[in-house]
C-alpha cells in the first residue's frame, strides 16, 4: 500500500496529528486518537483486526 500525505491538523503542533492519508487503493488512512472510551466501543461491536479512531470536525475539509 502507497500512503500519500493529504493533511496533517494544522491546529495541531508540533505534529500535524490527526492525519490524513490517500491510499493507492482507492481508501483513506486516518491517524488519530485512539478510541479507548469502553461505552463508545461497546457501542461500535468493532469486529476483530478492526480500531477506531478519533478526529477533530475541522479535519472533515480535506476529504475530497
């Protein structure tokens, strides 16, 4: 998989995280806060080898 650097939260430093990746695959990489909140993750009945993560609304814009 070739990751391609799209944003980076620019209210974030000194390390631009979350962060938003393009795949070569046709799909995103979202680097963010990981989800740990027991209730919220009960709620997601994440199936196994899958995670969750968290990112700001302001991040949404660079989506395209």
């Amino acid at each position: 998989m070739k990751l391609t650097l799209v944003a980076g939260d620019p209210e974030s430093h000194p390390t631009n995280s979350p962060t938003l990746y393009k795949t070569d695959r046709g799909s995103w990489v979202v680097q963010g806060w990981g989800v740990d909140d027991p209730d919220a993750l009960a709620a997601l009945n994440l199936p196994a080898g899958e995670t969750a993560v968290e990112i700001p609304d302001r991040m949404i814009q660079f989506f395209k």
